[in-house]
C-alpha cells in the first residue's frame, strides 16, 4: 500500500469497510426525518472513504441520494447502473479537469462501483437522508441485475 495512503489511515482513524476500502463516518445530522419505511433517519450523514490501488468499492446500492466528493490521490473511475432504463455511466472522480471532475452525485437506487486509478484516492461521501445499513445492499444480494450487467461486459462482475 501506498505510503500516503497508509497514513491517511492512521491519521483520519479509517476502518475497512464492508464494500471495500477503509473509511470513517465523520458527520450525522442530530435533526431526523421519517424516510421510506418511515423510520427516522439522520438528515444526511457523512464519511471519509480510502480506496488504495487494487481496493475496490464493490458493486451496491443506497436508497438514498450519495455525493463523493474528491479530496486527494489519483483519480477514481466510479461506474453507475440504472437498473430501470439498464444504463451503464462512468465517471471519473478526481481534479477538476477535462478528464475528471470533483464531485459525483448517484441518485437513490443506482447500482454502483468504484476503483482508483492510481495509488490511492481520499473521497468524502454524502448521503441524504442519512445512511443507514438497512438501506444498503450489495449486488450478491441482486442476481437479476448482476446477469444484467453480465450482459453488458462480463468483467463488470470482476467488481463484485
């Protein structure tokens, strides 16, 4: 692992997470709102999210609107699946230039994954409501979009 990456670990007190990477929650809204299953949720919730070469953030999805929002390291491809109109996007989330841009917004209910570029990338993610694991899933948990996006390149599902 990279040496500065290994340091944004120790200095930021990340943990792995469960998709991949490392990350810590570093803001929760104390004002709640009734989401969905009307359970209350934090208004927005916020982390700090790692992902060093050959991390990946594994194919999920919220069910909440998520902006990552780039802070250092190399940039990061992030993809999205639109599971109603089998749209498949990339991005790349890094410096703001012609081939990246520093901000990334995935609507509730897109399918998602990340990997960096390089060495390590430092994001920052935003979910609104706030994030909650029974709002979570991963995509072996979805067999009917992974065949989906098998459909559209087999190796998407390297990214399971």
């Amino acid at each position: 692992m990279h040496t500065r990456a290994e340091e944004l670990i120790r200095a930021l007190h990340l943990e792995p997470h469960i998709e991949g990477g490392h990350y810590r929650r570093i803001y929760e809204s104390a004002t709640r709102v009734a989401y969905g299953d009307a359970a209350q949720r934090a208004v927005a919730t916020s982390i700090y999210f790692l992902l060093a070469a050959g991390d990946l953030s594994r194919w999920h999805r919220l069910d909440t609107d998520e902006v990552w929002h780039f802070y250092e390291g190399q940039p990061l491809e992030h993809l999205r699946f639109d599971p109603v109109e089998g749209v498949l996007t990339r991005h790349v989330l890094g410096p703001a230039s012609r081939e990246s841009a520093p901000v990334c917004v995935v609507p509730a209910g897109m399918w998602q994954c990340a990997r960096p570029l390089g060495a390590y990338t430092l994001v920052g993610c935003t979910v609104a409501p706030g994030y909650e694991f029974r709002g979570f899933a991963l995509l072996d948990q979805a067999p009917d979009v992974a065949k989906r996006l098998s459909l559209i390149d087999e190796a998407l599902l390297d990214l399971a």
